[in-house]
C-alpha cells in the first residue's frame, strides 16, 4: 500500500486568488476604500491592496496568498474541516484630528477547500460574502483555489475516506440547567469525542458553544450545520454551504430511543423541554491506516454509547440516531472498551465512541486520558442524566463507505448468470386437438389449389374492363373445373391429401381403432363423422377466405384462482396428486406466470422433491427477475444445497427487489447467522426491525397483520397465524449495569415463516432465534408456531403439548385437526363447533366445513352436514364441497337438490369418481336408465375406491333391473 506523507516529505504550496468582489456597498460614502484579508487555520494569510470601489459595483483585487499543507502544519485533516476565512474590511474616512484610521468589516466570505481533498488541482468559486449585521447588500467573491499537483495520489485517494461527525441537540436536558443571567457563572456545554486520524496520530473532537435553549416548539429542520470555528464577525459565515440537517422517521433511526413505547416522550421532549443545540459538522480525513484501537478511556461526568458496527455493513455509510446519556462511571466504561479493544483494525467504528457533557451549568471539564486517574463525580449530580430521561442526537457519515455493496444491477447480472432467461415455449397442440388442426390445414391447402385453378380457367373475366361472369353459367363453370381437376389427376391428389388426416380424426378424436361387425353402427358413425368433417371444412374456409374471421375461445368454467383453492384443497386431504394437476393445469393457462410456478414448486417443497422445486423457483426467476418469493426460495434451496455463494446473491438481490420487506431481512440474517457472520448478522436483523417498526406506524401498536398462504396446513390455520399478533420490546440499558448490546432478530411471527416454507429447515433456525428476541422467549406466538412446525412433521402428540401452552381462542381449530387427523373425530367435532362459535366472522374456514361436514356424514346427522356444507358452498364453492352437499341430499332424499348439488360438482371436476356414483344413485332412484348406465360407467373407469358406494350401487342395481352394462 502507498504511504501517505510524513513531516519529512515536501510540502504543498496551496495557493488562494480572490479575483474579483461584487456588489459592494459601505456605511456611508458611495465610493469605499477597501481590502481583504485571508486567515486560515487561526493564521492570517496576507492582506490585499487598498482598492477604490463604487456603490453596487465590482472590485478587481487578483489577491493572492498561500499557506503550506503538510504533516507539521496545515495537515489534510485540518483542511477538510477548517475553512478559508476571506473578511472585506472597509477603511473609513479621516475625520478631524484622527491620528489613525478606522475600518469596518463589510462581510465575511467561506471557501471549502474539500475539493483539494477529492483530487482536484484547482476550482474556481463565487462565493457569497456574508454581511455584517446592519448591511442589506449581498455581495460575493470570486475566488480560485490550486495546488501545483494533486494532494492524493490515486491509491491514496481510493484507500483514504473522509468521516463527518455532527452533534445536533440534546434534549430534556437537566432542569438544573438555566440560561445565563447576568449575574451568573458563565456556562459552557461542549461535546468530545477521540477518533484516530492517522495510524500514529489521534484526535479528540470538541463541540463547543453549545446553546441552551428552553422549550416551546421543535427544532426546524432544514436547518444549516455550522463549521466548528469559533463565533465569527458575520454570523452567515459560520454554516457551511449546501449542507443541512437531514431528519428520518424515528423507527429508521440507529440510536436508543426508536421504540413505539418512547415516540411520545420524544414528541414532548423536542417540542417543550429544554434542549442544548449545537447544529455542528465536524469533518475528520482519515488516511488508509487510520483504524487502530483505540484503548483510551475518557472520563467525563456524563456519557453516551454510540455503536458505530452499522457502518462496517455492506454499503453503510451514515449512522444517525437519538443516543441516550448515562452517568459516567470507570466500570461500566471499562465493560465496553473491553469488546472494542479486542476488535482489530477491520474497522475503527467497532470502537464504542464516549461523548462527554458537563454535569451541570456552570461547569466545564477537560478530558483525562489517563484510566488511572478518574474524575470524581457525586453520584447525585451525575445521576440527573438517567432523572431527566437526557439524550443526544449524533449523526456519523463516511464519504465512502468501508465495506463495498455490491449494486442492484451487479446483483441482477450476477443472477441472470444463475439463472439465465428463458424464452416462453410455444404452445403445441397434441392429441385430437393435434388431428383437427392438421385436418383444417389440409383443408386450406386444398382450397388454395383449387382457387389457382379456378384462377386459370376464368382468370381473364376478373381483369379491369373485361365482361364479368354470367351467374346463370355458374354450373358450367362448376362442371368444367370438375371435368379439369379429374383429367388432370389433381382431384385423387387432393383426396390422398386429406385421407390421412381423416384417419387421425377417426382415431384420435372418435377414438375408434377396430373395424365395424354391424352395418347399422357403421352408417351412423360414418354420419357422425361426415357431418363432423364438414362443419370443421366451413370453419377451415371460413379463416382462409373471411379477412375478418376471428376465432373465438371459450371461457373456462373455471379460473386460475379457482384452480388454486382446489388445489390447497387436494394438500389438506393429502391427495398430491390431484393438486399437481390442478397446477399443471394453472400452468397450462399461462406458462408466463411466475407465480404459478412459485405454486407449483411450493408444492415439490410439501413432497421433499427438492430438485424439482428447485427447478420450478428457478423458471419463475427467469421469467421474472423481481419475483421475490422465488428469489428467497431459491436462496433457501442453494444453502440447502452447499452452494452458499449462490445462497447469498439469491437473498442479497431479494433485499434489492424490495428493500422494505422484513421477511427478506430476517431470512438474509438468518442466513448469516447460519455462517456465523455475526457483522452481517447484525446488518441483516437491524435492517428488518427497522423495517417492522416503520410498517408499525400504519398498524395499530404492538400489532402487524402479514398474510402469507401456508400451502402446507389448512386455511383456518392460515387464519389462527394471521389472528396472532406480537410486540416489540426494545433493548434498555439498567442505569448502572450497561452490558454488551446483542442485536437479534424482530420477533416475527414465525409460524408465518414456517408456512410459507414448508420445511423444517429455516423454521428451526427461526424458532431458535425467537427464543433470543426481546419480545419472544416462550411466547404464545413461540408455542404456536413450534405447534404448526410439529404439526407437518406429523408429531401430533408434541403438537398438541405446544398448543395447550398458547391456548387461546384462535387454536381451537388447531386442536380440531389435529383430533382430526388421530382419528378422535368426537373430540374433533367439538373443538371444530367451538371454532365456528367463537370466529364468527372468519373468511378462512374452508378446512373446518369439509372437516366437520364429513364428521356429520359419518354419524348419520344428514341435516347438520347439509347445513355445514351450504355455507362451505356459499363461502367457498368446490367440488367436494357440492359432493357433500349432495350426498346430504341423497341421504334426505331429496333427490332433486342431491342432482342439483352433484352436477355442480361434476362441472368443477369431471374426474371424481365419487360424484359419478352418486349421480349414479340418483338416476337408479328416478328410473333413467341410459344415464344410470353412463354414470356408472365412469364411476368405474375413474377407479372408484370407496367400497361402500359400489355395494350400494349394486344392490340398487339389481333392485330395480337395470344400471349396469352387463345387464
């Protein structure tokens, strides 16, 4: 690594030229005798020739003055805090018997000299010349600033970094403190802080000439920042130009005090307590080695703990929050810098900075840099901090940050390399559909042959000006082109042409493959199918001859949100798959979807196929790249995997997508945590409690509503996790015993996390860090989502220890299914009726219908299932929820609504088998023969499972003589 300059080294001539002043204007005279003088750094610089200037006009001084930058004096750190202090003094007129002259300053002007700092040889500048209270011009200066070369070298520029610290206010300071009367003590209120500059050198950074202030109304913000100089003849000069206070909610904040519980105090705090303000910016150059420890204790009678880790995340550059001021004492001192001392120099900011305050008004302390030699301090007066509730806003921004972030659009590249897009496949038709389209395309070719030779033989009557044709002659016509399509061989051709796509007509759509024994049923399928084959010959000609024709679709009885109900609807009852056709057939709809594919990966996660999951989140990824649930899905499958690099681009670039979602935060720190990367950890876990208490402001307190589909248990448990709430409890310091901060994660509901998983894999590691969070532990929230984990690993009987430790009114349908899924349908159907008793209201109770449905059936209470299924059917209509809507009916015999109720499920699901036994059933009690027949049929080609109904079928078969084929 390059060296920075030493004393040693040449130093660098900085040169300062004022050009030219504008719209000056004196006291009194129209004409004023002027020069400027140049001071920086406590040092003048030279004074200007005395120039003649008018009113309102511009001066000419091409001034110019120098100072040396070096290690010995005028170092870059002054430079980067220290202005250049340019003061226009006017000389006044002699009066008479006046031995020496007399001036008056007309303004004071700043220049920064940062630029120099960032690389630059020169810059030119206007800068605006603050007057003097009393003077209404605003007169400037134009100034250049240059060095003959570059301060920085370009390894020195990229490796050196520039940190700024403000001290804003302190509020609810001591009501002890007063404001300065005039006869008494002269109170000062300053603010210290060491940082280390260089790898040799350190600094202690004092705030002095705060102002107390008292209450009555807020701090404006906006406000300008002050350079941290003493009072300055114009009072303009002292605010540093283009920089002001920037505010930020308080959940956003890094500091102590951003919980819901203390948003009140502060409100009264900022607006009506006394404060102390200092508005100042003090800016520190630090050199590539300027990161050691810092192992000085500072001694001050009060003392705020800022931790500074945030700014060693990727990409950090600014901490900014409401730190809170305790008595100072060696002990609880010496427990911090005991954890900053063993940090290496990775980072200074891991180093927990002490700002220092007077005890009280009146009073003024010095820094004792010795440990050994501590300040004494009457536990009393330093014990006002805590009584008082004090606290200190502190901002610290770096220029650059120390740890790179990699951009959102590196993250997207770097995914695009993992998951490269794919384009939407064509949609290919197979099968009868297959068939019929060859067919009509054979048709358009035909008829395009035919019309070139019907071209041929009449193509002079269409040309411009000929005799058009007789319609009286169009049979002559007609026999002509006949006669000419038989002489010329064309006509067998045309019919060799469409033979084969007739046959796979009459294979694959009529599903005929044997000959025929019997003549009639020869004539009546050779009818069917001519009468088939000309109606698709009309829709061919009509899309090759109409310009207008447009082919119309027909609307699906059913939609994809449909779809997906029953396929949630298979999950719960086990029946995998029967939901992977549902999703298959979602996908069918539209492969461009990434959410259906999303669905259907989820649904490989329930059945551990982890590779086909995989597959699926990764085609959703390519089709969307922001798709965030498939980013985090892919993210958890990579370190499932071993692949932790991918793992981490996969989270890194969901927390790009929406940098506003907790749930992403909270896996991205669960997932460092699983690398012990404690830094990160820490990012990741503080990023999405921030998150969570700026959704906070929009909810009620203490409370988050997040609704995440469980695909993995039913929807009254989606309603139970969506019903529990949680709170958040901040991390308080004991006023004496101050121990290490430990930052874990927002107490998320994690029952949410599980669901949304579906395996135990990031639940557990979840569950493990519920235990550690403030307003976790052994919650209710805790044992209900340990239940839920229990619950898909099938240990009912842990499960249901769990549930009884977060017994409350939402777990009684967690109970039900359980009971349900042991087989104790008694003690299900009791905790199913008090479900329905106690959550009036709920929109999710879909599983508790057929569950509870299904338990009447089975103890014969036909008029309680009917009633149980209706509101299933009204709430949220199925094919099992009309199936057993039906069977309810049939059993009541009511045979017209059991029809009724069936047929609607059949429409839903043609391929229930059940529903067709039924249907079945009903058709042998109202003597419809043919339609018995049909429907048992198909009960039986769809493998009907339920001995039972096959046995009531066959009695009533033979009870009334018919039904069955082989009959």
């Amino acid at each position: 690594m390059e060296q920075f300059r030493g004393v040693g080294d040449k130093a660098t001539l900085v040169k300062i030229t004022v050009l030219r002043g504008n719209n000056l204007r004196g006291n009194k005279a129209e004409s004023i005798l002027n020069y400027v003088r140049a001071e920086f750094n406590g040092i003048v610089l030279g004074d200007s020739q005395k120039l003649d200037a008018a009113v309102d006009q511009g001066v000419d001084y091409n001034f110019t003055c120098s100072f040396e930058c070096s290690d010995a004096a005028h170092t870059l750190d002054d430079m980067a805090h220290k202005p250049v202090i340019l003061t226009v003094i006017e000389v006044l007129p002699k009066e008479k018997k006046q031995k020496e002259e007399k001036t008056a300053v007309i303004g004071q002007a700043i220049v920064d000299l940062l630029p120099l700092l960032h690389g630059q040889v020169s810059f030119l500048s206007t800068v605006l010349l603050h007057p003097t209270p009393g003077s209404p011009a605003e007169p400037s200066l134009d100034v250049t600033v240059c060095v003959p070369e570059p301060l920085l070298s370009g390894v020195q520029l990229s490796d050196s970094n520039l940190l700024k610290v403000t001290v804003e206010t302190a509020y609810s300071v001591p009501e002890v403190w007063n404001p300065v009367s005039g006869s008494g003590p002269l109170s000062s209120y300053v603010a210290a802080l060491q940082v280390p500059l260089t790898a040799e050198k350190e600094q202690v950074l004092m705030f002095s000439n705060g102002l107390l202030k008292v209450g009555g109304e807020s701090e404006p913000m906006g406000r300008p920042r002050k350079w941290p100089l003493g009072p300055l003849l114009a009072p303009g000069a002292q605010f540093i130009p283009g920089v002001s206070m920037e505010g930020e909610p308080i959940e956003m904040e890094d500091g102590d005090l951003t919980s819901i519980e203390d948003r009140d105090f502060r409100k009264e705090a900022e607006t009506n307590k006394k404060r102390v303000s200092w508005d100042t910016e003090r800016r520190c150059f630090l050199d590539a080695e300027g990161a050691g420890e810092d192992e000085t204790q500072l001694s001050f009678h009060g003392v705020a703990y800022v931790d500074m880790a945030p700014l060693l995340y990727p990409g950090a550059r600014r901490v900014r929050g409401a730190y809170r001021l305790y008595p100072f004492y060696d002990s609880d001192l010496l427990v911090k810098v005991k954890g900053a001392s063993t940090t290496a120099i990775q980072g200074f900011c891991r180093i927990w900075c002490c700002w220092g305050f007077p005890c009280g008004s009146g009073l003024r302390h010095s820094i004792t840099t010795s440990p050994s030699d501590p300040v004494k301090v009457p536990p009393t007066s330093c014990g006002m901090y805590a009584d008082s509730r004090t606290y200190i806003i502190i901002e610290i921004a770096l220029e650059k940050s120390l740890v790179p972030k990699r951009s959102p659009e590196e993250l997207a590249k770097r995914v695009m390399e993992l998951i490269p897009p794919r384009a939407p496949l064509p949609r290919r038709p197979a099968g009868a559909e297959r068939a019929v389209q060859e067919y009509q395309a054979q048709i358009a070719s035909v008829a395009g042959q035919v019309l070139e030779q019907y071209q041929q033989l009449f193509g002079p009557a269409f040309l411009p000006g000929e005799k058009p044709l007789d319609p009286t002659s169009q049979e002559q016509r007609k026999t002509k082109l006949l006669g000419e399509l038989n002489y010329s061989g064309k006509y067998f051709a045309f019919k060799e042409q469409i033979k084969y796509s007739v046959v796979r007509i009459v294979r694959e759509k009529m599903l005929r493959t044997e000959a025929f024994s019997d003549p009639e049923q020869l004539q009546a399928f050779l009818s069917q199918l001519y009468v088939f084959l000309v109606d698709e010959m009309h829709v061919a000609l009509n899309k090759t001859l109409s310009v207008d024709a447009q082919e119309t679709q027909p609307r699906p009885l059913v939609d994809c949100a449909q779809l997906i109900h029953f396929a949630k609807e298979a999950q719960l009852n086990g029946d995998y798959q029967l939901a992977a056709q549902y999703y298959q057939e979602q996908l069918t709809r539209d492969r461009s979807d990434p959410a259906h594919w999303f669905d259907y990966g989820v649904l490989y996660m329930l059945t551990a196929d982890y590779q086909k999951a995989e597959e699926c989140f990764h085609y959703a990824v390519s089709m969307e790249r922001t798709h965030l649930p498939s980013l985090l899905m892919c993210g958890i499958l990579a370190e499932m995997g071993g692949r932790l690099e991918e793992a981490e681009t996969f989270f890194e670039g969901a927390t790009c997508v929406d940098p506003a979602n907790v749930v992403a935060w909270t896996l991205f720190g669960l997932f460092y945590e699983g690398q012990e990367n404690s830094i990160q950890t820490e990012m990741a876990f503080l990023e999405a409690t921030k998150q969570q208490r700026a959704a906070l402001v929009v909810t009620p307190p203490c409370r988050v509503e997040t609704r995440v589909e469980s695909p993995g248990l039913g929807e009254e448990e989606q309603e139970v996790a969506n019903c529990e709430s949680f709170t958040i409890e901040p991390a308080g310091y004991p006023e004496r015993q101050i121990e290490h901060r430990t930052v874990v994660p927002p107490c998320l509901r994690l029952d949410v996390l599980s669901a949304l998983f579906n395996q135990d894999y990031m639940a557990q590691r979840a569950l493990a860090q519920e235990l550690l969070c403030p307003g976790g532990g052994l919650s209710s929230s805790y044992h209900l989502a340990l239940a839920r984990l229990q619950m898909l690993r099938a240990e009912y009987g842990s499960a249901e220890s769990s549930l009884k430790e977060a017994l409350n009114d939402n777990v009684w349908a967690l109970f039900g299914h359980i009971h349900h899924l042991t087989g104790e349908f008694g003690k299900a159907q009791e905790c199913y009726e008090r479900t329905l008793d106690f959550v009036t209201d709920a929109t999710d109770t879909h599983p508790i219908y057929l569950r509870l449905g299904s338990i009447y059936l089975q103890e014969g209470e036909f008029q309680r299932a009917k009633t149980t299924y209706l509101r299933a059917c009204k709430s949220s209509p199925s094919c099992l929820t009309w199936l057993g809507l039906g069977i309810a009916c049939y059993r009541l015999g009511e045979l017209t609504e059991a029809e009724d109720a069936l047929t609607e499920a059949n429409i839903l699901n043609n391929g229930n088998a059940e529903v067709w036994g039924y249907l079945s059933l009903v058709c042998l009690q109202t003597g419809r023969r043919l339609e018995a027949e049909q429907s048992y049929k198909y009960a039986l080609q769809l493998n009907l499972q339920k001995e039972a109904v096959l046995h009531e079928i066959k009695a009533l078969q033979d009870h009334v003589g018919f039904g069955n084929p082989c009959f």
